[in-house]
C-alpha cells in the first residue's frame, strides 16, 4: 500500500520546478460545479510553466509506485463521491490561456486558428476569441468547465461540438509530447478520441473564421441569456443529467417532464422545477443522494416507458 506524505516527500527532493498549490485531503466539493464530494487523498494543482515537465514526472512516478491519479478540469460534469478519492487528484486548472504552438517558436495567433491551454476556462477561450473577432466557440458560451474537458467530453450545444472546430491537439502520453490532428470520424454524440487513450490533453488549437466582432458579442449574449433562463446558474449543477437519444425521437428532459417527475427529490438534490434534464444540489445534497435520484429516474423512465437512459453525467469512484 502507497503512503502518499512519503511518496510527496521522495518527490519533492527530485530536482523538478514547481509553483502552485498542494493539499493533502483537499474537499472536492470545492472543485466542482455540484458542490458535493469528500477529500482528495492529495491535491496537486501545477501552475503556469511548470506544468508540463512537473505534470509528467507526477504522473509517471505514480505510475511507477502505483498510485492512481485523476486528472481534474473545472469539475462541471462529475459527481466526486462523499467517502473522498483516493490517491491523487492532478488539478489542471492552473494551466490556463494562450498557448505558444508546439510546431513553431512563435505565439499560437493567427488569421485563422489559436491554441488554448487544456486548464482554460471555456468562457475565458469564448471572450479571447471574441475580442479578436474569431467565430467558432461561440456555442460554448456560458458553459463552465475548462478547454481539456470540454474537449475530451466532445461538448456540445446548439446544433454544435468541439469536432466541429479543434484542429490539432498535444497531449502527453507515457513520457511523451505529441501533437495529434484527429479526424471528425473519430467522434461521436459526447465522445472522443481522447477517451479511448491514456492520455492527459495538454492544450489544442481551434480552426476559426474571421467576423464582426459586434455579430460574435451577440450570439454569444444570446447564449448566456439562455443558460441563465433555462436556470443553469440558480443551484449548483453539472447541466444535462442524461444524454439525448436519437432513437426516442425527443429530448430526455421532455421526456422526464411528461412523466411529471419535475421537482422529484431525495434529500437535498432535486430535479429541477424547470427542467426534466437538470438534477439541482438545493440544500447541502451529497453526492450519494445525487445517484440515488440519477438511479430513480433511469427506473421510472425504463418500467413507464421501456427506455433505458444514458448518463451524461460522471460519477467518479
């Protein structure tokens, strides 16, 4: 068995650069958009230019003792179980902004594409692109998170995903950088590529179109105005409960609805009153009451309707 204060100390002698923060039994209920979870058994949140080569050495020395390690975005689409998480939780979210292309010495800008660091928040890559007059992410406005998440959930909204406009994307696998150019084939309704590989999403470049900045600042508004009307800010949340299958012919929260199972509660989690597809932490829910509503609308939909739904949603551990 590992001992994670000793592993930290043989570590931290080696000669790797670091800046950042490090927590033993760090609440996880502070690190996602559900607000729910127990302690992480040690936190590591590498920040700015340290990140790659502290981020490898981590991983492979775990690797090595045999701890495991979850690799953490900006939470949005995870439930963290109450009882914690074992080993290491590796904290992308300080590794944020523009990125510098791996292909050339020069800043990631140009006419038509940029790169982002995987710990970048979706809005921060929504507004930077804007205020350059680049369309392309607009769909992402007002979804929490961060680029590497997004990016390994294929995320989704208004008719639009993340295949639709990544470019190139360099990841670390085993001790190496790589740069990948996958195809669009290679995804699917909330899937990626990434998913099937041992990977950890380092950064990824966008292809965009130039337009008016005024054109982009409007559809992005007209995002955000309908998250906040739809009620994604009023509790905390993960979004989308369940995926939309294709073959019912409507979307789940429709479905949840006519079944009347709106404002359906077990403890402090709750669907919500406006939307079939969105469970609410209301009042100090843990995650554990998050799952039990999550099992008991997947057997209400299945015995009324003989639909079997998909979770979008990520319970960890």
């Amino acid at each position: 068995m590992y001992n994670l204060t000793e592993f930290l100390e043989n570590f931290n002698s080696r000669p790797v650069f670091f800046q950042g923060s490090i927590n033993f039994n760090e609440p996880m209920d502070n690190h996602t958009t559900f607000k729910t979870g127990g302690p992480a058994g040690l936190w590591i949140r590498p920040e700015g230019e340290c990140f790659p080569d502290y981020t490898a050495m981590l991983l492979d020395s775990a690797r090595q003792e045999g701890i495991p390690v979850f690799i953490l975005g900006g939470g949005a689409n995870i439930v963290m179980p109450d009882k914690g998480i074992r080993g290491i939780v590796l904290d992308t979210t300080g590794y944020g902004g523009l990125h510098t292309s791996p292909l050339s010495d020069h800043p990631a800008f140009s006419e038509s594409e940029l790169w982002f660091r995987a710990g970048t928040s979706i809005d921060y890559a929504v507004d930077y692109a804007a205020d350059h007059g680049l369309s392309g992410l607009e769909f992402l406005a007002g979804m929490p998170g961060t680029i590497g998440g997004a990016l390994w959930m294929n995320a989704r909204c208004y008719d639009k995903e993340m295949a639709d406009v990544v470019r190139e994307v360099q990841i670390l696998e085993g001790n190496k950088l790589l740069c990948v150019r996958p195809n669009k084939e290679e995804f699917d309704y909330k899937i990626s590529p990434f998913q099937k590989r041992d990977c950890l999403i380092m950064a990824a470049s966008f292809s965009l179109q130039e337009k008016d900045t005024v054109f982009i600042r409007n559809e992005i508004k007209e995002h955000r105005d309908d998250r906040e009307s739809k009620g994604h800010y009023r509790y905390p949340s993960a979004g989308s409960v369940f995926k939309n299958s294709r073959a019912i012919g409507k979307p789940t929260g429709k479905i949840i609805d006519e079944l009347g199972l709106r404002g359906l509660s077990v403890g402090g989690a709750q669907v919500a009153p406006w939307h079939g597809n969105i469970i609410i932490n209301k009042c100090n829910a843990s995650s554990a009451e998050i799952l039990s509503l999550v099992e008991l609308l997947e057997e209400r939909v299945k015995s009324e309707l003989g639909v079997e739904l998909t979770r979008e949603i990520i319970f960890v551990g």
